[in-house]
C-alpha cells in the first residue's frame, strides 16, 4: 500500500474550480485536478450555492484518490434551507430570514454526526444559535426566545418526534413573513445607496476662511 496524503478543501457545491488555492496545494501531488475537480463537483452537486468540507485521500504513488465529504456549517444549512445568499448585518434594523423550528430538526439530523451533542434537543438548541448569529427568526421570534422554549419544554413533540414537515398554516405565516423580511431588507439597502450617493455628491467641506479685520487708517507722516 502507497503512501497516503490527506488534502482538506472547502468549495462551493457544484462549482469547484482550480483557483490559485487549490492549484498550490494539489499541484505539487502531481495528479489530474481536472478529473479531481470534475469527480469534486458530481458529489456536491445536491448543496448548490453551500459550501461543503471535502477531504481529498491521495495514494501518492498510483496517484488513485478518493473523496470525503463533509456536512456543510450549520449556517449554510440553514441558510440553504430559507433561500438566502447571506445572514443580517445589523439584527436591530433587518432581520436575515425567518425559519420553521421543525426547518431546524431536519438541519439538525444532517449535522448530528458532525456535532458534539449529546441528544438531538441540544443539536436543534445548536441550530438556534445558528440563527441568533444569522439574524434568523424561527417560528416568526427571535432565536433566543425560541431557545428558551426548548429549555422550557414547550417543543419537546416536535423534537422527541423527530416532525420535519412543517405544518400547511405555519408555511403560510412564515412565507408571508419572509416576503416582509425581504421587502424590508430591499428598502435598507436602497436607503443606504441613496445615503452614499448624496454623501459622494456633497462637496467636502474646505478650511473656513478668514474674516478680514476693520480697515486700518493710514499712518500720519
């Protein structure tokens, strides 16, 4: 048996691509990163717009190589699973999406290998916080307080149970509210363009000039 090197990468589903990093770190291995990248892409293809940890096992003599995927992060899961490119910036003024919690036990059960839990409640409570960071409402409130509720009790049928399909009226509530969220965000950054383009076209302010003093009498010879 030849000897083994491990390479860890991190692409986008789909769309890996031989960019200076993956050039350096595969080129010297001497193997085809084409038929790499190609065999990289068919496994990833189902997390689209994710990015996806893929460990690269190369017997360095045969130069035969073999694929590892890993779980995309919590954030990507979640932000996969809403349809959005990216989380909130500023919580207070925009929210980043809206989920259902029985949305966060699906996401739950894909990471659970891949978590340090010991029971799938504390792996949804870690996909709450996820959300806290994302600017994610779940259920249509704020992550921390649906954090509480778990610690409380109040959703242990939906997670005991292991529901993932959520509810028909939920759906709509939530799909209403996500188009508000998506409105809103619009907005916000449309205010923020206008800001920009007024600041740019206000001239900078220059040193205020000097107020010229009363006129001094001619000296008398």
């Amino acid at each position: 048996m030849g000897k083994k090197e491990t390479v860890e990468l991190l692409v986008e589903g789909g769309k890996a691509a031989a960019g200076p990093a993956v050039g350096s770190t595969l080129g010297p291995l001497q193997i085809n990163i084409g038929n790499v990248l190609a065999q990289i892409n068919e496994k990833t293809k189902d997390f689209k717009g994710m990015k996806v940890p893929v460990k690269l096992i190369i017997d360095v003599e045969t130069k035969n190589f073999e694929i590892v995927l890993g779980t995309p992060p919590a954030s990507e899961l979640i932000k996969g699973e809403i349809g959005i490119e990216k989380g909130a910036g500023d919580h207070k003024k925009v929210k980043g999406g809206v989920i259902a919690l029985e949305q966060l036990v699906k996401v739950a059960q894909m990471k659970s290998s891949n978590l340090i839990a010991n029971n799938l409640k504390s792996a949804v409570k870690m996909m709450v916080g996820s959300c806290v960071s994302l600017g994610v409402l779940v259920d249509g409130k704020e992550a921390k307080e649906v954090m509480r509720e778990i610690e409380e009790g109040k959703h242990d049928k939906i997670i005991n149970n292991k529901i993932t399909e959520v509810p028909a009226d939920k759906k709509e509530m939530l799909s209403k509210l996500a188009k508000e969220i998506e409105a809103k965000r619009k907005q916000v950054a449309k205010d923020k363009e206008s800001a920009a383009a007024a600041a740019a076209a206000t001239p900078a302010a220059g040193p205020t000039p000097a107020k010229a003093g009363p006129a001094k009498a001619p000296a008398k010879k």
